[in-house]
C-alpha cells in the first residue's frame, strides 16, 4: 500500500504512511452523491463563472448520458515516467487531467508546460499531498492557495479543479477551502483501480475497465509504471465500448 513515488515529510504536516488520492474507505461515502446528470445540484456555490455555476461543490461522475470518460491523474512521481506516461497518451490520442502537486509541478516546469501543451487540462492536487481532511480550515487552504499558485507560475492561471489530497471525498471545509482559493467544484471520481498500488497493468485495465460507464471520472496516478503500460489497452477498451477519453472540463462543460 505504500507509494513508491516517496512522500516527503512536512514541517508541522502528517503524512502517513499510505497516500493513495483516496485514503477513505468506500463505506466512509458521504450518502450526498453530488452528480452533474441533469444539473440538479442545490449545492451550488457562489462563482462568477457560468459553467461552474451549473456544477455543484464536489463532482464525482459527469453526466451519464454521454459517451465520455475523463482520466485524471494524481501528478506527481518520477519525471521519466511522467514522460512515458504522456508519450502513451499522445499516442493514444487522449486528452486527460493531471492534478499537479505543487511541489512536485515547482520542480517539473517542463512536464507542467507539455501537459499543457499536449492538450491535457493541468489542475490543483494541493502543495504537499498531505491528509488534508485533518487540517485546520487555514493550513488547508495554504494548501490547496500554494499549489494554485505553482500552476499559475506554469500555466498562468491556477487551473480550474482541484482535488483534495488523501481522500475521495471532500469535507466541507475542504470545500470551504477550495471556493475560497477559486476552486469552486472539487473533483472526486467513481472509479478508482488502485493502480498506485501498482497491482500490475492487467489489474489496472480490467478494474477500470469493468467499471467505467458514460461520464466516469477515473482516478489514475502518474509516476506508476504499471499505470503507463495500462494506457494503450485502457484507451482501446473504452474505444471498443464506445467512450471516448475527454478532458475534466469537457466532460462537465
Ligand atoms: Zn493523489
């Protein structure tokens, strides 16, 4: 359970030992499932933008009535296979999310800038990946003001998603935290292969593919071997389904 992609202790932060994107338990699911089909959301926040107005606070599945899938990564992890991992992309023909931890974007311009440049929508995975389900509402918000900040010396801007670190689901103060830095939707997903577990590309494929439906979003990590050599036969099991990999924001725009 243990990344390999080491996870460096922070001052005055607890890491823990396992740091997958979603520390939580399914059963520790909040019974609220937020949903974009049909823009029924009445949790709506306050946003001067109109599309993410129509979005509620937390995103866990665009809508299902359409033949879309948007992959989203957790962006971090060694920059050799943060390259293979956008190589198979291109390749593929993908366009996806990478949800850059801020430190790791601060040390990686490069990467940050081909991600953009590749197409790929490049969001807010906070400064440090910490377990920010635990932090007092101010150390949560440097978290995720940090990160926002990291993006912009890359891409100009912060980004449009974020996704808290170490949990599914966000807390209301997470949400909190979020709208307040600008993020008005966090980004959660509804199907998670575990591949920072590095279970093996097969585990990989099949899992996600057993599970993907119109308008999943599908937590992937970068800096995972296996997850690179799960790319090629993802993309064409979804292509056999007919879901087309989309970005986060053309999935829920
Ligand atoms: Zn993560």
């Amino acid at each position: 359970m243990h990344r390999r992609d080491a996870l460096r202790t922070v001052a005055g932060l607890s890491l823990g030992a396992v740091a997958g994107c979603d520390a939580a338990q399914p059963s520790a699911a909040p019974t609220t499932a937020s949903t974009v089909a049909g823009r029924t959301a009445s949790t709506t926040e306050n946003s001067s933008s109109p599309a993410a107005a129509a979005l509620p606070d937390e995103v866990r599945h665009g809508p299902r009535d359409r033949p879309q899938v948007a992959l989203t990564f957790h962006g971090q992890g060694d920059p050799r296979i943060v390259t293979a991992l956008l190589d198979a992309l291109t390749r593929g023909g993908a366009h996806v999310t990478v949800l850059a931890v801020g430190t790791w974007l601060a040390a990686n311009h490069d990467l940050g800038r081909r991600v953009l440049a590749d197409g790929h929508d490049l969001g807010n995975h906070t400064q440090h990946h910490a377990d920010i389900k635990n932090m007092k509402p101010e150390l949560a918000y440097a978290e995720i003001a940090d990160c926002a900040q990291a993006i912009h010396a890359v891409a100009g801007s912060p980004g449009r998603w974020f996704r808290p670190s170490q949990t599914q689901y966000a807390t209301a103060t997470i949400k909190a935290a979020a709208r307040r830095a600008g993020y008005p939707t966090c980004l959660s997903y509804d199907v998670d292969p575990r591949d920072f577990t590095d279970p093996g590309a097969a585990a990989i494929v099949s899992a996600t593919l057993a599970a993907a439906r119109p308008g999943s979003i599908v937590s992937l990590h970068c800096g995972h071997e296996g997850t690179v050599a799960a790319i090629a036969p993802i993309l064409a099991g979804l292509h056999e389904r007919g879901l087309r990999p989309v970005t986060a924001s053309e999935l829920l725009t």
